[in-house]
C-alpha cells in the first residue's frame, strides 16, 4: 500500500509539474526561435554529460545501499560536493572552447550561469535521494510544485523581458535554488548534512559502476544535439529539439513516478529475494498500455498538434516526431532495463546497451549520410530500433525477465492499441481537410479515450485490475460504485 501511495502521490504531483512546465513550453515557442532554442539544447545537453562524473551514482546509492548508517551518508555528500565543485570550475574555465566549437557565443554565456547550478545542485539531488529512499512522495510533492512554479514564472517573465536563450539558464538557476530551500524544511529528521572527507569508498566502489553506464547512456541521449549541431547548426537542432520534447511529454508525465519509485521498490524485493521477473512483466504490460495511445495520436496528427501547440515556426518538426514516436513505441517496453540494473547493484551492465546502442546510433547516421534533422531522426530511429535486442538480452539474462514473459505482457497491450489505432486512422480519414487542427485533434482524442477504456475492460488488461482503485480516488461514493460495477460486468474473456 505504502508504493501505491507513493505511486499516486508522485504521479499527480509530477504531472502537475509537467502541466506547469508544458505551458511555459507553449508561451515560449512564441517568445523563442528555432535557433535560440537549439544554442540552449545543446549547451544543457553538453552539461548533462558532465554532470554524469558531478553525481557520481551517489544518488542512486543512497537509494538501493541496504544498511545506511550516518557515516556512509556523511561520506556520500562529501564525494558528491567534491566532485560537483571541481566540474563546476572546469565547465567554467573551458566554456570558450565548446563555444569555439559550435561557432555560437551564446554557448558561453549559457554555460557560465549553469556552472551556478553545478554549485547548488549536489544538495538538491542529496536530499532528493533520502526522501526517495522512504518513499516520501508526499514532500517531494511540495518541493516539484513551489520549485517549478518559481521556474514557470521567471523563466517567461526573463524571455518577455528580451533574455532570449539565457532566461532558460537562469530559470534553471532560480529551480535549483528554490528546491534546496524547501529540502532545507522538509528534509529528513537526524540526516547528518556535515560532509565527511573520509569513508568514500562504497559510495566511490557503488558510483565508479554507475558512471560508465550514465555517461555513455548520456552521451548516446545527446547525439541529436551535438552531432546535428555541428553538422547542421542550432536552428535543426531547435526543430528536432521540438520534436522530441513533444513526443517526450509522455516521458515527462511517466518518467518521474516511474525514477522515483522503481529503484527503491526493485531494489526491496531483491533484497528480500523475491523474483523480479513478474514485477517487470506487469509494469512493462502497464507502461505500453498507457503510453502507445500517446504515440499513435502524435504518429498519426504531428501537424496538428504542433500547429495548435507552438505555432507554424515549428511545422518542419512534425516529420520528425513521426520517426521518434515509432522509436519510442519500441523501446519503451524495455525502458525499466536500467533502473532495474541499477536496483540490483549492477549498474555497469546497462553501459552495455548504452554502448551498443550509440555505436548503432553513429553507423547509422553515418550509412544514412545524415545531415539535416528529417534524414537525423530516420538514422536514429533504425539505430534505436535494431538496438532494442540487447535490453531483451540484458533483462532475460540478469533479471529472470525471459523474451516469452516479455512478448505476453506487450501482446496484452497489443490487442488494446491495435484496436486504438485503428479507430484514430479512421478518424483521420473521414475527417474533412478544413477542419481546424483544434476540432481534428478533440474528435480524435475522444475516440480515443473512448476505444482505450472499453478495450481495457473488454480486453481484460492487467491494468483494468487498477481502474476500480482509481474511480473510488477520483469519483464520489455512490458514483465510483455504479462505475466499478459497469467495469466488473463489462469485463468478459474476448
């Protein structure tokens, strides 16, 4: 019950977060360009690779180390300042160089407000990571809404005001900022927060695994923007920034729940020696049902949803978020590959499909002659569907998780989103072309909706199990029992 509750506490509260930052998306598609857009891309693309040796699985141990005593957490926040601190200068003092690189100043100026982030943000991700540990989702709830709203508000107000591209940078300062603040009353009761120059090495041994497999996963995530951005410039990678931030929303929406509450929880059952294998069976049955209906509506109405969303600047992007929508449909039954790793105190092997999947990644940008961002997302998308075979490796071989357990719990999904599919193609058909994108995408996702939840029940998807838990939260009383009683009696094997 206690992950239940943190499930729904992280879900809404992150979602809540995600609709905060999606409207500042929207305002500033009409405040930014595709340029401005891409110098941010690139610079904060660059500074996440670093801040792979800045974290230093430190995070990640604090969450999954079994027996936490107050000198291994003294010890963890003395390694993650230490190395926060030295990247900090060093992306400081070498800031011209990447600028130099790319032929874009603004890359400097960029990089030099981040670097304030790099000095700030180990306390955020130290506190994060004991709240996470508890499963606390209820203060971590506080500290997403008061830290993003500060971000929604001088991140839009700094881009009216002319910032251009830097009003990002200090947006992503005033976050950081804000969250330690809240941490600083929400935190733990007796955590120790004097860092220890000495006892670095199970947090040392724990992250020296780790970071092989986050910085080559990193750098296989910033392949769009730093290749497409010296072979094609920042305006591509505006457009494929876009793209990939639209078909990313349901990312955004999943994503936080999903980190916040799959490495502690795997993590608990390994321990206890419990088998791993139907827990990633019944999740990867959840995450495909709920996110390929997203994909197939971005898939099949890119044009209109760009168009309503950011404005006709952006409508080269739609071409693209198709290749991404195919791609992300693929993997996303495997996305629980790394955390799961990471729960089990292997995080190196997930450098394994993070390498194999940047060397696919290059040889097919290379093959494809890549170099514009429409022939960049068709090379990555064969890249990252080929790539796919080594997670299933990974999962079956380490985790008990098998390649049949895999092909049952898509396959229930399967049934569902073929049906949803082909109700929103023949929406899209039968509408007529004059239709404002707006109606076009309402008929659309009411057909949907509508298809999706009577396949649920009618299909007897392991997520319909869910569904009566969720109407007695939302609905009232004697209204959440009509619906659940509907849901029991519509629920007959197809």
């Amino acid at each position: 019950m206690h992950l239940r509750r943190s499930v729904f506490i992280t879900f809404f509260s992150s979602n809540a977060a995600t609709a905060i930052q999606f409207g500042v998306t929207l305002i500033l598609s009409r405040l930014l360009t595709p340029s401005e857009v891409g110098i941010f891309s690139i610079t904060v693309v660059f500074v996440g690779i670093v801040a792979v040796f800045r974290d230093f699985g430190v995070s990640s141990y604090l969450q999954r180390e079994k027996e936490l005593s107050p000198e291994k957490i003294r010890a963890a926040l003395g390694l993650l300042l230490t190395t926060s601190w030295s990247l900090a200068v060093l992306i400081y003092l070498t800031s011209g160089l990447l600028a130099g690189f790319y032929g874009q100043p603004g890359i400097q100026e960029v990089l030099h407000v981040l670097t304030i982030s790099f000095v700030l943000v180990p306390f955020a991700s130290f506190f994060y990571a004991l709240l996470a540990r508890n499963l606390e989702a209820g203060k971590q709830a506080i500290v997403n809404g008061v830290s993003t709203i500060a971000y929604a508000v001088s991140c839009i107000t700094l881009a009216w005001l002319g910032f251009s591209y830097m009003s990002l940078a200090w947006a992503n300062v005033v976050n950081i900022a804000v969250t330690i603040v809240c941490y600083l009353f929400l935190r733990p009761k007796d955590v120790p927060c004097r860092p220890s120059l000495s006892g670095w090495g199970p947090p040392a041994r724990f992250g020296g695994g780790a970071i092989l497999g986050n910085l080559i996963d990193r750098i296989h995530g910033a392949v769009p923007d730093l290749v497409l951005g010296k072979l094609s410039g920042p305006h591509d990678v505006g457009l494929y920034s876009r793209a990939n931030g639209l078909v990313g929303i349901f990312s955004q929406i999943a994503s936080p729940t999903i980190n916040y509450n799959a490495v502690p929880y795997i993590a608990k059952n390994f321990h206890n020696n419990e088998p791993l294998a139907p827990i990633l069976a019944k999740a990867t049955s959840y995450l495909t049902a709920v996110s390929w209906p997203f994909f197939i509506v971005t898939l099949l109405f890119p044009v209109e949803i760009i168009r309503v969303l950011y404005g006709e600047q952006w409508i080269a992007a739609a071409p693209i978020a198709v290749f991404i929508c195919i791609q992300a449909m693929v993997r996303t039954g495997y996305s629980l590959t790394a955390p799961a790793l990471m729960a089990i105190g292997r995080p190196y092997l997930s450098s394994m499909s993070s390498g194999f999947g940047l060397l696919v990644r290059i040889t097919a940008i290379y093959l494809l002659a890549a170099h514009d961002a429409y022939t960049f997302a068709m090379a990555i998308c064969v890249a990252d569907i080929l790539s796919v075979v080594l997670p299933i490796y990974l999962m079956s071989s380490k985790l008990g998780y098998s390649f049949r357990m895999a092909m049952d719990a898509h396959w229930a999904s399967f049934k569902l989103n073929a049906a949803v599919f082909a109700v929103a193609a023949g929406i899209k058909l039968v509408l007529p072309s004059p239709l404002p994108a707006v109606a076009t995408l309402g008929i659309a996702s009411a057909g949907v909706i509508a298809c999706w939840l009577y396949c649920l029940v009618r299909f007897r998807h392991p997520m319909r199990d869910e569904l009566p838990g969720i109407v007695d939260r939302i609905f009232p009383s004697a209204i959440a029992r009509r619906i659940n009683k509907f849901i029991h009696a519509s629920s007959s094997p197809v």
